[in-house]
C-alpha cells in the first residue's frame, strides 16, 4: 500500500473514468441525434457544459449522464442507442441505459422525461427537450431550464452546481425573479451564502 500519495495507477484510473463519461455521453448523443429523437443532455453534463463555456477550470469531473426525452419517443431511443451498444433497463421507477451488457447502474445514460417530475414531490416538473440548444457538440438544456431542475431536485450537488454556475457569474442576483415561490427562495438563499 503507498502510504506516501496517490499511486500511478490511481492517476491513471481518474483519467480512463473521465474519458469513458464523455465516450459514453458522446456515443448516445450521436446514436439519438442520427435517430431523429429530439433529446437534451441535461445534470452534471449539462452544468459542465455551460460552466466550461466560461471558464473551464471551473468545470467539475461528473459521472453521471443524463438526458431528457419524451416519453413517446422512448421506443425509437431504445432501438438507437441498442444499436451504438447501450442496454436498457427499469429499475426502481428509473430508466437508463447501461453502456454494455456487464455494466453497473452508474456506468450508464439515465433518462428523464420530459414534461414530468423526476420524484412525485418534485416543485415542478422537467422542461421540454424543445427548451435546449446546440452547443456545438450536442444539445444542451438551456440554462435557465437547467436552473429550475437543480433548483427543484436540490440534493446538496445540484446547490453546488447552482454555487458554480454563480461563481462563474451564469447566474446572478436577477435571477430570483425568473422562478416561482420556493425555487426563487433556494435561489436566493444560495445567492446570500456564496460560502455555502
């Protein structure tokens, strides 16, 4: 055991992790977009998308891929992304993509609907795919759409994303006023506390 620091292997790890989340997220975007499925790339890899836009050394390594579907299209994304190697999958109310047949739930495309709340609680439910644009690479959830989900999930990453996204000055103290009730008081409550 290296008691000194992280080991070569370890580096080397991180690294591979990094790229298989963009090969993964690359792949399915590719295989929805050449389908004709009308989709958004939206959580971790959104944020990232919009933080690096700013500043990249802001961006923060993600996991996750999530995209944003309508239900309705769901039976013509199974088929495309069955062809570029992914395997579907519901488990405990969620739909995802696993990226091969041996993959684990985390090395997978999670799927949101469209139109939805992602939890029966949920504030307010998820955009449309239509409230995205094209970065260049994929379509990404516009950024005040992006916003409101992590205003409306809220979990203690989607306030760190929401502090990101203020650090790099995307959002500001005008942006309380674009979101009902609650969502504009968490806004406002991160927008007091910079520091966390």
């Amino acid at each position: 055991m290296n008691t000194h620091g992280v080991s070569e292997l370890a580096w080397e790890r991180m690294f591979s992790a990094v790229e298989k989340v963009r090969d993964r997220l690359r792949r399915a975007t590719t295989a929805l977009e050449a389908a004709g499925v009308h989709h958004a790339v939206t959580g971790d890899s959104a944020v990232a998308a919009w933080v690096g836009e700013v500043d990249e050394a802001a961006v923060r390594f993600t996991q996750d891929v999530d995209i944003l579907l309508k239900r309705d299209d769901l039976e013509q994304a199974k088929t495309a992304l069955a062809a570029a190697g992914f395997v579907y999958r519901h488990v405990n109310s969620i739909d995802m993509f696993l990226d091969g047949p041996d993959a684990k739930a985390r090395d997978a495309v999670h799927i949101l609907f469209a139109g939805e709340k992602v939890k029966q609680d949920d504030l307010a439910a998820a955009p449309n795919v239509e409230q995205s644009r094209h970065s260049g690479v994929y379509h990404v959830l516009a950024l005040d759409q992006l916003v409101q989900m992590k205003l409306t999930s809220y979990r203690r990453k989607d306030q760190v994303h929401i502090q990101d996204m203020i650090d790099v000055g995307l959002v500001d103290t005008s942006w309380p006023a674009r979101f009902p009730g609650e969502l504009a008081a968490r806004l406002q409550a991160l927008l007091d506390t910079p520091d966390g």
